[in-house]
C-alpha cells in the first residue's frame, strides 16, 4: 500500500478514480459474456483455497464452466493448488505493482486479458488475506463474499464492520473444528446480524464438505437471479 | 487506509516522514524511561488479545509493571478483555482517523500522554490484525513479533513475507489444536526459517498455557539485552 502511495504521490486522487473505472470496465465485460464474478475476502488462512477446491469440481457437476484469478502479494502456491481442477486460474501478484496489500481493479483488468471469457459462467477472484483494505475497492464483481474462520472468534464482525456490511455472504468456515474450540456460533451470528442484518450465512467445512453444496446453490441461485434482473440472460444466442 | 490518503492529498511524502518522526519521538521517550516496547502483530484472530490475558500476570509476578495500547479500527472489545489485570490500556481507535488498517506513531504519541512512563516497564502495543500494512510502519518500537495461529496453514511466511522479515520472533498460537489440524508444523517452521533464518520461534497455547513462560523468558532476555546494549540501566536512579 505505502509503496503504490510513493509511487504515485501527485495523484492520489487520480488512483482513486482510474480504480474505479477500471472496476467499471470489468464489470461491463462481465455482463457482456454472461460471467457471474465473486470477489472472495477473508482473514489470512481462513480457507478460501481449500474451499474452492471443494467448490469447484461441484459447480463443474451442473455444467458451470469455472475460473480463478488467484491474487497475492507474492508465490504462486494457491495457483499451484488450483491447477489439478484443469480450470483456468490467472496468478495476479501485487509485487510487481508495489506489494499492495489488496487485489486493485487494474489487476484484474490485465488478468482478463489471459481469459476466454465467452467460455467462462463463474469468475472467483481469491483477494489478498485481509479483513481490512479489499472492502474499499470495487473490482467490478457481482457479489462480494466474506470467509470468516470460527478459529477467529466471535468479534470480528464488529471489529472489521465495512467488510461484513460490504458482502451479500458471509461462509462460516472450519465448521469441523467447532467441538474443539471455546467458541460461541450462536454469538458469531448474532455479532453479523448487528453488524449487516441482510448478510446471508452458510456453514462450511472444506473438509467434510459440510455446507458445500449449499454454498454451490447460493451461487447458482445469485448467478441466475443477475441474470433476470438485468434481462441479460441472452449468452446462449451471443455465443 | 483510502481516507486518510483523501484526507492528505497533497501531502502524501509528508505523511510518511511525520510517520517517522513520529516513531523516533516515540522511541526517544520510551528509552528514556527504560521501558520495553513489543509491537505485537497477527491476522485477524490469530489470540493476540488472549493471550495478552496470560502473559501478563506471569511478567507481573516477575515484578514487571506492564501497559497495553489496543489498536483496533472501532469498538473497545478487546480493552474491555485486559480491564481485569488491573493494568494501564489505552484503546487506539483507527476509526477517528478515517479508518486505518494499522497503528501509525500518531496513535501511539497520542495514547502515551495517557500513561505514567516513568513507572512503567513494558508496553505492548496490540496492532490491527492485519498480516500485511502493519509491518511497514516503525511505531517506535523495540521488538516486532508475530503472532501466526497454526489454524492458518503452512504457508503465510512464504505468502506474507515483509512481516516474518521485520520480526523478531514468531509465536505460534493455538498449538492445543494442532491434534485436530491437518497441518505440518514442521513445514511452517522451514517456512519461516526460509523467509527469515534469524527469526526466533515459540509455540504457544493461551488454552493450555503451553510456552507462555518461555515466552516471558524471551521478553525478560531481550529487555535486559536492551539496557546492556544501550548502557541505560539507569532507570532505578533516574526515578
């Protein structure tokens, strides 16, 4: 973050709006082919890559055609971990841009480029792991997603409110861990509904599979409901 | 992070060197008053406040007189945690000052003139959980550590490098769950040693109390190292 900040220090401002219609175009070629784009936010370590393997082969199994853009500072390992799928997963590094310490519009933009996305129904972008900075920006998704880990606790709603106002889901992840920690469900919940009453929570567990297949619904069900509300569901006839 | 940037536009380089004067101001004052300065960084969750909880009446049996500034972007969740140790805390809201994803020296300056340094010996400084932005800044502090939960997986220091570099030492929290986690503890530790061969390791559990007392040993040798090196061993005749 700091060091984009040098780099571009006469026009901060300027940033902020070449971000913002960066995630305009996105959003634009999102619409045009037909792609159901999720920007995927969590702490570090909270599981978002282990999800998506799960996750993945599922949405395969109903004839959705799927992509990651695995964003990080730096290493390509997520990538490495997506790539058994034989889907097509993009590595979008902040290093080189500064070490930024969120995926930017920009970055996605130019992993687009590396895309077919005539052939393509869902996007995962995997963010960096930070509960912080990716909330401020708009990468021209169509939902925001929260993966909140049960080993974190019960406050974190509270205490990282934009993110959890920001999303339409909140996966409640690491379910199987839950008979081995001090932690209170019912308060996780209760501390999300304080926080974004409209916030829709699914329990998962990569490792059981717990809550998977219902994560898979709630794509299919958001992907199809954009579809109607902006009566764009004209991809078969484009292609 | 964005609004302060709003806030100080055409600033920016500015910013950066108040930053730093600010941290030098900070550091001149604690040594001054001998006290031992430990920025204690983490994701979100990853027990820092927890384990706050226990290491401090185990300094204040070694008759260490402790103090913790919380650093959190909103809420008093985790000052409300450490009221019962009858302890100095300091709750550092980010909000206020638009919302960072860090502690910056202007928080720490501002929180100090609510403390007695002269009868004070250490001071933590509990920063946002955020593996990222925090360990960019200099708060004026002696020692960074990390805290890095072992629920987070194998590879955050490959992934989060600059943190496991600025660092001293690296706790690893949570080890009572290592049973119940398909994680190789021996891989985070060549993880760690690859991203920073100097850094010191220490497995703790706040649940179980494992490695909180070598833990106090740590902060007890390095504080001590301090004075020998700084020729400061004075504070018992300056007070």
């Amino acid at each position: 973050m700091m060091k984009v900040m040098r780099m571009k220090i006469p026009v901060i401002r300027n940033v902020l709006e070449e971000s913002d219609a960066r995630a305009r175009e996105n959003r634009t070629l999102f619409d045009r082919h037909g792609v159901f784009v999720l920007n995927m936010m969590s702490s570090p370590g909270a599981g978002k890559t282990t999800l998506l393997q799960k996750t993945i082969p599922l949405l395969q199994k109903r004839n959705l055609k799927c992509a990651v853009i695995e964003g990080d500072i730096t290493s390509t390992l997520d990538s490495e971990k997506l790539s058994p799928l034989g889907i097509p997963v993009v590595q979008a590094n902040t290093e080189p841009f500064g070490g930024d310490c969120h995926v930017g519009s920009h970055l996605v933009q130019a992993a687009l480029a590396h895309f077919d996305l005539a052939t393509m129904d869902v996007l995962f972008i995997e963010n960096i792991g930070n509960l912080v900075c990716p909330a401020e920006f708009d990468l021209g998704e169509d939902r925001k997603v929260v993966v909140l880990s049960i080993t974190e606790g019960e406050d974190k709603p509270v205490k990282y409110p934009l993110m959890f106002r920001e999303c339409k889901l909140c996966l409640l992840s690491k379910m199987d861990l839950a008979p081995h920690l001090d932690v209170d469900l019912a308060r996780i919940r209760e501390n999300i509904r304080r926080t974004n009453a409209e916030l829709t929570v699914i329990p998962v567990s990569a490792k059981t599979g717990e809550g998977v297949a219902a994560w898979c619904d709630w794509i299919v069900a958001q992907k199809s409901g954009k579809r109607k509300a902006e009566g764009s569901d004209q991809k078969s006839r484009e292609l």
